[in-house]
C-alpha cells in the first residue's frame, strides 16, 4: 500500500464501489453505470473500465447478486488476470558496462528530479553512475540536474545551456567508459509541441552515443505525471511516435486519485512500468511491481 502511496486512488476507487452496490439487493444498471464511473474516474481507461463491467454483468447473470466484498474480490483478480506477465520493475542491467539510458518527458513532469532519484537508487545498489544533463535548452534544467548530483555524490558531465545536446550526451558515455561506470543516465529536452526536431534530436544523439558503446542506449525511458490522468496516457502516445520508449517512469502517485493512469497504459500501449515516485526524497522512487499495485489498490 505505501509502497505505491496509492491511498487517494484506492479511497476514491473504493468510496465509488461501494456507493454503487450499497442497499441494493442486485446489481442493475444504475449500479454498472456507477461502477463504470467509478473505474473511469480512477482512471484506468475506458477500455479496462468496459471490460471489468462486462466481467461483472456476466458473473450477475450468473450469480443475482454481487455483494461489495465479492464485487472488489472480482475487480481485483480480473485486474490481476489482464496484468499477468506484464513486465514491470527495473531491466535488466547490460554488461559490460555502461548500461546508458535515455531519459525523456515533457516539462513539468518531474524528469529531472526522477534523475536524480533513479541515480540515488542505483547508487544504493553499489552501482557506479554518471549523469549526462542534455536537456540544454530549458532554463534551470543543468543546474538543476547538478544539484541533485551533487545530493546523491555522483558525477555529472555538462556543458552548459544552449549547448548541443548530442555533444553532451556523447560526453557522457565517454566519460562512463572511461571511468568504467555502470550506468549512464542522460537527462534530454521532451519539446513535444515539436516533433519533428525532437525526433532529429533524439535520432542524433542515439547516433553519435553508439560510437562509443554498442546498443546505446539500452533504454528510453519516459517521465509521466500520474496526477494527469488520461493527459499521461496520451503523451505515452505520442512520444512513442517519436522514439521507442522501452519503459516508464510514473510521478506523483503519492499525492493523485489517478493511479489507476498505469492500469489504462498497460492496457493500451503494453509498456512496462518501470518505477513510480512516491515523495520527494532522494530515495522516493521504487521499482513497480504490478501486482503488489493492484493488491495495494484493493488493500
């Protein structure tokens, strides 16, 4: 339950299932109706949301009534089912090192502080780290990032604002190679309103990282802000339009009753969740496990 500090979704989730089946001594269509709201409103997606209340309407047919207990039990082990062999949690490291990811996310999203989180979590793991602050466009973003290095005690490679992004993230790997670090996080601009140079920015710096370590970067992994609801899942959307995203970062799940964001995400674009941040400390990001999320959900 703490784990994903899901408390304001699952109160919200929860309050809404048992209004909709309080008093009743069946389940009608204004209680499926209800329980759709419900769903939808934590979103999960309007697509999960269809399929756990056509899940529903077949064990009533079956079963006249559905208490509230029972309903949430049937929620939970269909959630279960539809999240069975979804990959979540950290990959796998490469070696030989570095393993060097990219990180993406528009502003606003808490990237660069899940930077910083990410390495204070390998750090603790006894893994070597270095940072790459290639967002050189958006103001405060490479001192930002140098605060949270020097937080955690690890080395950053930058070069300023209004530097070429590409430069700095080849930098970046080079300095990892040569300091036989074990990861590479590389903070890059999430100019969405612009695809197309997004796409060349990002084409280039993947281009000039492989020079240096082959299969660079093992990972594009992209910021989204949980508290947006439905607003995260489109940006999944399009930034898969622009690069391969191989996996997610979810922020604020401490402080929405939008949780159920990773729910619709699995559901429609199959993306693993990787880690979701729970707080503000350096330690507040922890690897995703889907079904301890769901069981916290229903806790």
């Amino acid at each position: 339950m703490a784990l994903f500090g899901l408390g304001k979704t699952r109160e919200s989730l929860l309050g809404k299932l048992s209004r909709a089946v309080v008093g009743r001594s069946t389940i009608d269509e204004d209680a499926l109706d209800a329980l759709e709201e419900a769903l939808i409103g934590a979103d999960v997606g309007v697509d999960t949301a269809v399929a756990l209340v056509e899940a529903v309407q077949e064990r009533v047919a079956r079963d006249k009534y559905l208490g509230e207990e029972e309903l949430k039990s049937m929620i939970r082990e269909t959630l279960l089912e539809s999240m069975a062999g979804q990959v979540s949690g950290p990959a796998p490291i490469v070696t030989p090192g570095p393993h060097v990811v990219l990180i993406v996310g528009v502003n606003g999203v808490g990237k660069t502080t899940s930077i910083g989180k990410l390495a204070s979590y390998h750090q603790r793991a006894g893994r070597k780290v270095i940072l790459g602050a290639a967002d050189t466009f958006r103001a405060a973003a490479v001192d930002q990032l140098k605060i949270w290095a020097a937080r955690v005690g690890v080395p950053i490679v930058e070069k300023g604002m209004n530097t070429d992004p590409a430069a700095v993230a080849y930098a970046a790997v080079e300095e990892g190679v040569a300091r036989q670090a074990d990861l590479v996080l590389v903070d890059t601009a999430g100019r969405l309103h612009n695809k197309v140079n997004l796409m060349n920015e990002l084409s280039k710096i993947k281009r000039v990282m492989e020079k240096i370590q082959p299969g660079a970067p093992h990972e594009v992994l992209l910021v989204l802000d949980a508290s947006t609801g439905q607003n995260a899942v489109q940006q999944a959307i399009e930034f898969s339009k622009v690069t391969e995203v191989t996996g997610l970062i979810l922020t604020k799940m401490d402080g929405t009753a939008k949780g159920g964001v990773a729910l619709a995400i699995a559901s429609k674009l199959h993306i693993p969740v990787r880690y979701v941040g729970v707080g503000e400390g350096a330690d507040d990001l922890v690897p995703f496990d889907a079904i301890a999320y769901i069981n916290a959900l229903f806790a």
